[in-house]
C-alpha cells in the first residue's frame, strides 16, 4: 500500500475532513490532498506529522511505498531538481532528452546515497560516459577528476 493510500484509509477511518486533518497535523489541506492523490510525495517530516496526527503505527509506514520515496527516489528526485533536469555535460533537458541520474564515483569506491556524487546526464552523455570509462578507466574521466579535485582536503 503506498503513503497516499494509508493517509486517506486511516484519515477516513477516523471520519476526518482534510481540513479536519489539517488542524489536527498541521499540514494543509490541499497538501494532504495531493499526498492521497499522488501528485506530491510528502517529506518525512509531513508523514511524520500525518502519521502522528492520525496515530498510525510506524511499522505500517516503514513497510509501505514511502519506504522508497524516503532514499533513492527522493535523493533521484533532488539530484534532477537541484541540476534543473538539465543533462550537466551537454545541456540538453527533459522531457525532450531522457536524463538518468549517473554516480560521479562508481557505488564500490563511494557512498551512493551522496548527492555530490551524482549527476543529473542525459542518456547519451551517460552512455559515451560510461564506455569511456570502460575503455580508459574511471581516472580519465573529467566528471570524476572534478569530483576528486572538489573533495581532496589541504
């Protein structure tokens, strides 16, 4: 069951309004509604506020959807907002060009869940990236030696 569908069973099990729940979590009401209808994913500290207002057990929220929205969609999420869904090394932008998020520094060498190392690429700057890579190793690579250059303490 993902977030928006516990929020809205648990909210209507307790015959509240969203204003109702908005008053009682101090989240508003058009926000509530776009959590039930899936047209925002909430911050933690709103489902915390849902999930205390509504007294949901956290087991139930911890084993749900959110679960996922909480890491890796979330940072995805962050890492194309913060590069403005434009592709970092050609300047192409979504949705005209698919752009993946690509790690700066391959996940066995750096932490994953960093979002200094990771960018926002196009698929086809993505795919020369990476057979070049293949080809002539991480060290050649420019978005790794900017990232080493950034990180390299005096």
């Amino acid at each position: 069951m993902r977030i928006g569908d516990i929020i809205r069973e648990a909210r209507k099990q307790k015959n509240l309004t969203l204003r109702e729940l908005e008053l009682l979590s101090g989240v508003s009401h058009s926000q509530i509604s776009k959590i039930e209808r899936f047209v925002d994913n909430p911050t933690k500290e709103t489902v915390y506020k849902l999930v205390e207002a509504l007294e949901i057990e956290n087991e139930l929220i911890d084993t749900s959807e959110h679960k996922k929205i909480d890491t890796k969609d979330l940072i995805r999420y962050q890492v194309l907002t913060r590069d403005n869904f434009t592709c970092q090394l050609c300047g192409n932008i979504a949705p005209e060009t698919k752009v993946v998020v690509a790690k700066i520094v391959p996940s066995e060498l750096e932490d994953e869940q960093d979002q200094n190392n990771l960018i926002t690429l196009c698929s086809h700057c993505n795919n020369g990236r990476t057979m070049q890579i293949e080809q002539e190793g991480i060290d050649n690579d420019i978005l790794y030696k900017n990232h080493e250059s950034k990180n390299q303490t005096p």
